[in-house]
C-alpha cells in the first residue's frame, strides 16, 4: 500500500456543484495534515491545515478520520476558478527526533461552467 | 515580504552541461527541499537539507548535486550524469528543521534539453 493515495480523478463538476476528496494515509504515527492546491504550470500553495475537530475556511471545509487513516476535502458551491489538482500531505515521527513529509499525487478538478 | 525565490524561470542545458539551480529565500526557514516534478506527476525529493552544512538524499538523487553553505540558499546542480533531466523543479522551505509544519514552495525553474 502506498504512503499515501488520492485518487487522481479528473473529477468534473458543474458550477455550483459540491464536490468531496479524500486522501488516505498508510503510517498510523501522522502528525499533520495539509491540503494543497496546484495550479497548471504553477507551484502548490498551501490551502489549509486539517486538524481533528475539521476545519473550514469559507467554501472549503477539511476533515480527519484518524480511525480510518484519511483525511477529506469538501468544496461546496464550486467556482470555475477552483479548477486545479489538490494535493495532500501528511507529516510523520519517523524518529529520532525527524518527520517525514510525504506528497499525495493530487486529485484534478475541473468546473466546467 | 518574504518569501522564497527561484531562478531563472527557465533553463535550457545543452548535452553534458552541468546547469545550477537557485534557490533564495528570506523566511529564516531552517529546512529546504528541492523536488521534481514531471507532466501530468507528482512530486518526488531529489535533496533536503534541515540545517545549515548538512543535506540528505532523497528519492531520486542521482544525477543531482546540493550544497547549503547558508541558511538562505541551497542551490541544486543538474549534472550531466542526470540523463532526463527535462522537468518542473520546485524548492520549499519550513520553519525549523521541518517537525509538523507545511512546506511553502519558490514558484519553480522549468529545465528543457537543447
């Protein structure tokens, strides 16, 4: 099993449609836990952060099951501008004192108006 | 602002050229990475580097070279030895020596074979 997997879509959704990622994770020591967004041709900029309550940040919400070792990314009323491929990372203890920072290879959105 | 830095926006290197890559960034990030990307892929880790002096392999090494001589810089050489070198070349940063931060990334060097 890989570290970590995301379905790579594409997923391709109307405007205004809700749309759910999911990222799932290998090691049961993840710490942290990121979303990304890359853009064609661009480099990931930090979406948010996922922590164990859930998070939301306007249209976006971010979710974690560690029972289930996967985290979650929920868009609702999609925006032809989120059109970009989402990446997750999750940070491990891989001891002595280091973590290891692992990518997903991202999941494509496309909103099609 | 701060930020990190990447140039030249693009490269070309001609057959057994050594090219380098730079990476600049004024955040007071201990950690430094560079990854690789090609079309349609995901990252993969070619060198990181938590402190200043000292840098670890990461996946794909091979081919690559790093030096961080300062806490600002770490420059990667493509070398000759990388004989697909054709790609997206991202360099990141975290504050600290990483622990369970995210990675904040330079906007990328894109490197085409002549």
């Amino acid at each position: 099993r890989k570290e970590v997997e995301q379905d790579p879509g594409p997923f391709n959704v109307p405007e205004g449609a809700t749309v759910a990622f999911n990222c799932t994770y290998s090691n049961s020591a993840s710490q942290s836990f990121f979303w990304y967004r890359q853009d064609c041709r661009k480099e990931p900029k930090l979406l948010m952060s996922v922590y164990s309550s859930g998070n939301e940040d306007g249209r976006f919400t971010a979710q974690l099951n560690r029972a289930s070792q996967y985290i979650s990314l929920l868009i609702r009323d999609s925006k032809l501008s989120d059109s970009a491929t989402y990446l997750c990372v999750v940070i491990a203890y891989s001891g002595a004192g280091s973590y290891q920072l692992t990518f997903g290879k991202g999941t494509k959105l496309s909103v099609i108006p | 602002d701060g930020g990190i830095t990447q140039s030249p926006k693009y490269l070309f290197r001609k057959e057994g050229q050594n090219v380098t890559l730079s990476c600049e960034q004024n955040l007071n990030h201990d950690a430094m990475y560079w990854y690789r990307q090609d079309p349609g892929q995901g990252l993969r880790l070619i060198y990181y580097s938590q402190i200043v002096n000292d840098f670890q392999k990461g996946d794909i090494a091979e081919g690559y070279s790093v030096s961080r001589e300062k806490k600002e810089s770490f420059p990667l050489t493509v070398t000759s030895a990388q004989k697909n070198p054709t790609a997206f070349y991202l360099c990141a940063s975290r504050r600290g020596q990483g622990g369970t931060q995210p990675q904040h990334f330079g906007d990328g060097t894109r490197l085409s074979i002549l």
